[in-house]
C-alpha cells in the first residue's frame, strides 16, 4: 500500500473518530440546553430561545430540523478540527531541521545518504508532506544527478499536495452547504404547517379571538424562519473556521516548499 493511501486511511479512521465524539458531545448539549431553557407554552405569542435554537416547542421534539442542523454543525466542527491538527503538524515538521540549516553547507550526492536514511529510519514518514518532498527530490538527484529535474519535481510534487488539501476539504464544504438546505427545508415545511392552521380562522365577529389567531399564526410564521436563520448563523461559522484552516494549511505547505528550495535544492552540487 502506498504512503499516501495510508495517509488517507489514518485521516479516514481519525475523521470517523473524530465525527462519533462530535455527534455524542452534540447530543448531551441539546439535551442540556433543551432541559435549562424555558419550555415554550401553547397559546402564547411569545417566541421561546429553546424552539430558535431546537424546537423545543414542536410536538415531532427531538426530532426536529434544528436538531438535525446541531448534528452536521458538530461533524464540521470535527472536520475543521482534524484540519487543524494537520496543519499544526505539519508546521512541527518545519522545526525539526531535518535539512543543514546553515547558510554555507553544499551537499553533495554522498551527504545525501545520511539524510535520505534517517527519513526512511521514520515510521511516519508517510505522514508528513516535508518529509515525502525530500525522499522525492533526493530519489530524483540521485537517478539524474540534475539540479535542475530534482527541481521540476519539487515544484509538481507542490502542486499535486496543494490539490491533495483541496481535496480534504470536500466534506466540509458539503456540510456548509447542507446546513443551509437545511434550513431552507424546515422554512418552507413551517410555512406550510403555519398555513395549514388558516383553516381554523374564528368568525370575525369576535374581534378578540381574530386577534389571539392572528398572533399565533405570525408566530408560527416567525418559527417557520428560525430554521433558515439559525443555519445561516451555522454556516458563517463553518466558513470562516474553514478560510482559517485551510490558509494555514496551505501557508504551511508555502513553508514548505520554501524550505526544500532553500536548504535542499539550492544547494545541490552535481559532481
């Protein structure tokens, strides 16, 4: 099995772990908050926190759109998180001074050896972007003893890692937009239900009842627009959590490449 497939694969069992923690911690809040917060009442025109954030108020509670919304909240949060300690790790790896940091070292095809051991020596290796780009260019210089095509490899092996990150990012762009579809759903199915009760409009002789069903209707309506609200609110999270982490991850792969260049590449010396 390649390195990068089992990459894939421990990122595949973290994300699975990371999602069933998040959907537990998600359910032990809604049920805290659902418990803490004031129960809505029937009959009132008053619009209750708990039926905003989950319902609380709908006779289909627990199974309700809100807290549908909360559940794929929690698996972005879980993503954003394992992006998170990506990034960080491979931020860790520019730390390590795997490559001579000094600004006089040449290296030549026999330095290269003590360099290439130690990384293979590592049982991550396949871990870590850093330490594939540096098998690769010193693989490359060895067979062609080219300065130049260690180079040109570098810079595609960039490329294909900076479209690997884009691609990691696909299920959360997928729960970014699913939130909202979400919300847009428990709207529409609001409205209807809001509509459906126009049928028990009273006469209109009884000014006083016209005016308590006028205001539970608008309330139904306000309800009927939490959903689209509260997923929207879900939404400007998840994609700004999403532009902090994808940025530093791709800062870290900037850094990087940097780092190969400048300590690796540069000073090759083709005997």
């Amino acid at each position: 099995m390649s390195s990068v497939n089992l990459l894939d694969l421990k990122e595949s069992n973290s994300r699975v772990i990371g999602v069933l923690i998040a959907l537990a911690i998600a359910s032990v809040l809604i049920t805290i908050f659902s418990l803490l917060l004031p129960i809505p009442q029937t009959g009132t025109n008053r619009i209750y926190l708990s039926d905003i954030l989950f319902d609380r108020g709908s006779v289909r509670y627990p199974f309700t759109i809100q807290n549908l919304m909360w559940f794929m909240f929690s698996v972005g949060i879980a993503e954003v998180i394992l992006r998170f300690n990506r990034a960080n790790l491979e931020l860790k790896q520019l730390k390590m001074r795997i490559l001579p940091d000094d600004d006089t070292s040449i290296l030549r095809s026999k330095d290269l050896i003590p360099i290439f051991r130690k990384i293979k020596e590592s049982k991550r290796r396949q871990d870590h972007r850093l330490q594939r780009l540096i098998l690769r260019a010193i693989q490359q210089f060895q067979i062609s003893q080219s300065a130049n095509q260690a180079s040109s490899l570098v810079n595609s092996s960039l490329e294909l890692m900076q479209h690997e990150i884009d691609l990691k990012y696909n299920m959360l762009r997928y729960v970014v937009w699913l939130i909202p579809t979400l919300g847009f759903i428990g709207t529409v199915i609001g409205i209807a239900l809001a509509l459906s009760a126009a049928n028990d409009m009273p006469s209109l002789e009884d000014s006083e009842a016209i005016k308590m069903w006028f205001g539970a209707m608008t309330t139904k309506l306000g309800l009927a627009f939490n959903t689209t609200f509260l997923a929207l609110v879900m939404a400007a999270i998840l994609v700004f959590l999403q532009h902090i982490a994808q940025g530093r991850e791709e800062s870290g792969l900037n850094g990087i490449g940097q780092y190969v260049l400048d300590h690796l590449i540069n000073r090759l010396y083709e005997e």
